[in-house]
C-alpha cells in the first residue's frame, strides 16, 4: 500500500495550450498541469490523525471529519480489528446496499469470509459472524426489537459510514433513531468527509449517552484539489475566471438534453463549451487528454445525457492505448464470465470499445460494479454520471467536471450546496495515483459560475435534524415505552437539541413539544383503527403492524387484515409491486387502477381485492392529513408478474417501460416487502406463500 504524503513528481509538464487550441494559459494554470504526474511509492505510515482515532474508539464514542480519500477506512479497519482481536463484535452500518455489498467483500478479504456477515434486507449471510455488514435501516429495525424485548443487539461497536445522512431529508430519521436507541454500553464512531458541526452533534450525542464524545478532524486532502474554469478553448483558475455582466444561466425550460450537452440533436456539446470539443463528447475527451486531466467524472444532470454522452463518445475511432484496451477486455471478459447478465447488455460493448461510461441508477447494478472495477483498476477513462454517484461510492478520478450549478432533487432543479460540492469533488485526485487533482467548472447556460466560486470557499454545510414522526416509529415505540416515557425519549432528540440552540425557543422541553404534539396525533389516529387501546397500548393488530418496518404501515396492514393479499406466491409478488411504485406527485385515484383494460383478467381481480381492501384506510389517512402512497401502478404489478411466474428480465422491462436498473429497484423493493411478511406469525398462508415468492424473484440479474 502507499502513501502520498504532499510528494509532488511530475512528469514532463503539458504543453501550454491544449490539442488545436491558440489561446495561452496563466501562468498558474501552466504551473499547475506541470503539478500532474505520479507520487513515489512510500511504505504506508498513518496519518497522526488516523492513530489519535483510532485510540480514541477503543474506549470513546468518536466522530471522524476528515476529507475524502484521508484513510477514514483505515480507522474503521483498526477498529474492527481490535473487536475481533478481543473476542468482540462489531456492526459496520452503509447507507447503501451496493456500499454495504462492497463493505462486506473487502472485509472478508481483509478479516476472512467467516470472519463477516451480509444484512441489507437483499441478502442475510453469515449472521453470526462477529462482524456484520449491512444498512442503517437494518439496523435500527434490530434496535425496535431490542426495545421491546425480542433479542439484544449483539456488538460492542457501532460504525456509522456517512454519517452526514443524518441530515438527509428521506434518510436521515431512520440514522437519528439509531443513535438515539443504540444501548449506552455500545461504542459508536462516525465517520464522514462533510460534517461541518462535528462538535456540536458530539455534545448531543455526549448528553444523551451521558459521557464525552470525541471529536477527530482530519487534515488536508492527501491530493490537493484545483478548481478550474474551461472558457471557450483555454483554462483558467477558478479564481481568475471573471463571469460576464449578465446573468451566466437561465431558469427557464429545460428542454433538450440542457446545458452541457443541449443545441444538439444528438446531445453535442454547448456553445459554451471548447471549440475542440464543441458537438462531439468525445472531442471533449480529446480536450482533456491533451492536458493530461484524464481520468475524469462528468457530472451530468439525468440519466439520457449520461447515456447520450457515453454513445456519442463511442461514435469513433481508437481512444485509448493498445495495452489499456486489451487489459480493460480481458477484465471485461473475466467479469462477464462469473455475471450472465451481462452477456448481451449493449452498454457493455460501449465501455470495451472505448473505455468510457454512464453510470446511474436506471443501468443494471452489475453493470455498474464493473464500472467501478474498471475506474480503480485505471482501465477506464471518463464515467458519465448523475450527481448520486458522489455519495458513497468510491472510484476516484484525476478530474471531475461540474458544467452546471444545480441538480434535481426529485421535485425541481435547485442549487448545489456546499455540502454536494464537497461530495462531487472528493472524488478528483487518486491517492497513491495522482499529485493533484482537478475540479474543471465548465460556464453555460446553467452554470453560475458566481455561485461556484463562493461554494468553493465555503465549508460542508452544518448536518441539521430530519427527524419526523412516522407510524412505525409511534408503533415500535409504543411497543417498547409507556406513551408518557415517549416524551422523554423525543427531547433527547437531535431536532430538539438543535433547537434549544436557538435562543429564541426556549429549554429542551418546549424544543420538543411540536414532535410531541405530532406523536399524539398518529397515536391518536392509531387509536381510530383500533391498533392501539383507550390506555395508550398497543392492541394485538397493533402488534401485528409493529413487524411491517415500510413507509406505509397501515396500508401493508390493512392488505393484510382485509384479505387482500393472495395467497398463491406469483400474484401476491405481483400485487405488492402496484404498492411498490416510486412516489409520483399526482394525487391518488384508488378505484380506477384495475380497471384498465390493459390489465389481464386474472391480475385484475387481485388488484380489485387489493384496492377493496386498503381503499377504506387510504381515504382515512388522506381525510386525517396523512401520506399515502401514490396510485396503485398496474405496470409495476404486470411487470413482476412477468417476473415471479419464471419470465425474462428483458420481457418484464419492457412492460414496465423503464431502465433496467429501475425493474431491479422494484423487485428489490418487493423482495423487502414479501421479507417483512415472511417474518410475521400467525399469518398463515401469507407466510409460507411470501418465502416462496422470494425465491422465485431472487434469481439473475435481481442478484
């Protein structure tokens, strides 16, 4: 393993002026592109940082801010080491399945296969072993039947990977939750690359748990990072790059493909992008391996300009070096072999050919791991992806290219934040690989390059609570305390803390009076459906609902309750995946879904048992100014049919008429639903039906 510790070697320093191009570069800029160019090898020594950490949590709570790249794995890896070492166990918890999946191959190569264990709700492996990989959501789903009595969380330390999706509006309650009921004997470390206010959760946490909690900052970035603007057919620094008068974007349509790749029918390059590179990605290629600034990360904002842009770049001829394609084909080869799936995905061909790539949810998750094998292992030289690929998943590149200021939220495009700039970034410059890395900021007409050149000196953004109340919460919760002992438990929250910080709102107390308020409104509305009696206890359906850890409890339970789930394993796949579909902003008409004519008669009538059997319970959370999930997707339901009765991924994709990725997503989605049911008792034939469904869509490519 090696170290680059600041040791700058470069090599024969670029040429001023790129492939084609007039125009000089600053002199900064000259000096900088000399910087490019390979560190020494060195015997790996740890940071002071990493041995101060790594000290701290053998006896401490610990939090570790340091930036991407710093060696926070390393700190992990001694820690687990430690546990094993002394006949402990350990939890590793991801926020992703892919993380996690990843996680637990390198762990089992570093600590041995028996050594780990897998629980992502996708896959249980090795269980008992002393160090268990798996999701946040797992994880705190061991914790509710902690609090109530039904088994003990069996590990003496917890590791928080991510820790900043604390504060993910969607994520971030389940995250708190852990953190708020893991046992006070239990050991914690977070680990994360942007917490801005690590000492101000560390006192939260330091109050709750009633003892210190360390604070670790990491030092400088191991590769130094530049900013650079590309400016017609010339770089220049970020810094030195002055914006024209007018306003440097639109908030208009989007129409087209828009911004990096939009004025093209076929998704060519702005005319704000180099002359060299101007309609043709792959002359923005050029572009870049004419300074020397491959491998790079082009940030692009949906999925079809990720895609576009990697067959628009595969149009020509040779790009990379004889040696890098073959070894790049026989890994492929090799790759392909252990995968089937793969065989015959057309994207495949396009990363062969030419060594560039999209990656983004909608490919298959397959597809996607080579992808990042190819990156680590330098045999591939652009990835053309969506901004998620800049949380979480770890292939560097020498540059990323950011050539817009904004990103979609799943609502509407709104403004980078400093703390999705630092994620984007992070992954420009390789340790061991790279003395410098690059951050090339592209002016169009959705790049507010004012903007960028604050965000660039500006901090992560502070982690701030997410918390809501929830009904599985309000279940479990009332499964383990009595209603007035809840009270207690919310003021211990983050929300509450940061709040009081506040001067404005008062002691811990008032802080969170609104959370409490919330709690006795689902509690109430549990009282209304008869989960939960006069005194505040759960009843026996109420107990029932405590085992469905999903967004929409009351529905599962409902679906359950009224009959409406079948009982043969193919249609009742089927008919939890019209429940399954993504959040869509229209309002629900329930009652009209299975009724299409499109729908075959025999799914029809279970969809027509399904929505007789939830529709009463829906209308009461609407009329109560509840969630709902959205309309029952009978595309969803015909395409998991196709799937659980034994036919083709490529047939099942296209009857729901979205990316391969996206059917993946589903029935994963499902597979969680049906794992939750196959864990229930007293459900009779529901049960033995939903651990044979599980087999029959667990099969290649789902896993």
């Amino acid at each position: 393993m090696t170290r680059n510790r600041k040791h700058r070697h470069p090599q024969a320093p670029p040429t001023a002026a790129g492939p084609g191009t007039r125009t000089a570069q600053p002199a900064r800029v000259t000096e900088l592109l000399g910087l490019i160019g390979t560190p020494p090898e060195l015997p790996f020594a740890p940071d002071p940082f990493q041995l101060l950490a790594a000290e701290l949590v053998a006896s401490h709570d610990t939090i570790v801010s340091a930036p991407t790249g710093s060696g926070k794995t390393w700190i992990a890896k001694t820690a687990l080491a430690r546990e094993l070492a002394a006949g402990a166990r350990a939890w590793y918890a991801s926020p992703l399945k892919a993380l996690s999946n990843s996680k637990f191959l390198e762990f089992g190569r570093d600590f041995g296969q028996d050594c780990v264990g897998l629980l992502t709700g996708d896959h249980k492996i090795n269980t008992q072993a002393p160090i268990i990989v798996g999701t946040t959501e797992i994880l705190r789903n061991q914790l509710y039947d902690a609090l109530a009595g039904l088994c003990d969380v069996e590990c003496d330390l917890v590791v928080l990977d991510e820790a900043h999706y604390l504060g993910d509006p969607e994520r971030g309650v389940v995250w708190e939750e852990v953190l708020i009921y893991m046992p006070r004997r239990i050991r914690f470390l977070l680990l994360s690359a942007t917490i801005d206010n690590a000492q101000d959760l560390a006192d939260w946490l330091g109050h709750n748990r009633q003892r210190e909690v360390k604070v670790v900052q990491g030092g400088e970035r191991p590769v130094p990072l530049e900013p650079l603007a590309l400016d017609f057919d010339s770089l220049t620094t970020l810094a030195q790059y002055r914006p024209p008068s007018r306003k440097s974007r639109g908030r208009g349509s989007r129409r087209g493909v828009g911004g990096f790749l939009n004025r093209h029918p076929e998704g060519g390059l702005s005319s704000h992008y180099p002359r060299e590179a101007k309609g043709n990605p792959e002359g923005s290629l050029d572009f870049l391996r004419g300074y020397n600034l491959l491998p790079a990360i082009f940030f692009l904002k949906s999925r079809r300009e990720c895609d576009l842009a990697a067959r628009n770049a595969v149009s020509g001829g040779s790009f990379d070096g004889w040696d890098k394609r073959r070894a790049r084909g026989e890994f492929i080869d090799s790759y392909v072999a252990d995968c089937p799936a793969l065989l015959d995905y057309q994207p495949v061909d396009q990363v062969r050919q030419k060594g560039v790539a999209a990656h983004h949810a909608g490919h298959l998750p397959q597809f996607k791991m080579l992808v990042e094998e190819l990156m680590t292992r330098n045999l591939i030289s652009a990835i053309f992806a969506t901004s998620t690929v800049a949380a979480g998943v770890n292939f560097p590149a020498r540059s990323v290219v950011i050539p817009q200021s904004d990103r979609f939220n799943g609502q509407e495009f709104s403004d980078l934040t400093a703390t999705d700039l630092w994620q984007m970034t992070g992954r420009a410059g390789r340790r061991g690989l790279d003395n410098i890395g690059f951050a090339i900021i592209v002016p169009g007409p959705y790049m507010d390059m004012r903007l960028m050149q604050g965000l660039f000196n500006s901090p992560p953004d502070p982690v701030l609570s997410s918390l809501r109340v929830n009904f599985a919460m309000v279940l479990n919760l009332l499964n383990a305390y009595e209603p007035r002992e809840v009270k207690d438990l919310l003021a211990k929250s983050l929300a509450a803390w940061q709040m009081v910080k506040r001067p404005t709102k008062g002691n811990l107390a008032s802080a969170s009076r609104d959370m409490w308020e919330d709690f006795k409104r689902h509690q109430a509305f549990l009282k209304t459906v008869r989960l939960v009696d006069h005194l505040g206890h759960l009843t026996a359906d109420g107990l029932t609902a405590t085992g469905l850890r999903l967004e929409h409890p009351l529905v599962m339970h409902a679906a359950i309750k009224e009959g409406g789930l079948p009982e043969d394993p193919v249609f009742l796949s089927a008919v939890l995946a019209s429940l399954t579909e993504e959040k869509r902003p229209q309002k629900p008409r329930y009652g009209h879904a299975a009724n299409r004519s499109q729908i075959p008669g025999f799914l029809r009538a279970h969809l027509l048992r399904l929505e007789r059997a939830v529709g009463p319970m829906i209308r009461l959370l609407e009329s109560h100014s509840f969630d709902v999930p959205g309309p029952l997707s009978t595309r969803a339901t015909r395409a998991v049919h196709c799937w659980a009765s034994g036919g083709s991924f490529s047939h099942a994709a296209s009857i729901l008429e979205r990316d391969p990725g996206d059917l993946v997503r589903l029935i994963l989605l499902v597979g969680e639903q049906l794992h939750q049911l196959s864990g229930l008792k007293n459900l009779g034939p529901i049960t033995e039906a939903a651990q044979k469904a599980k087999d029959l869509i667990y099969r290649e490519p789902v896993v």
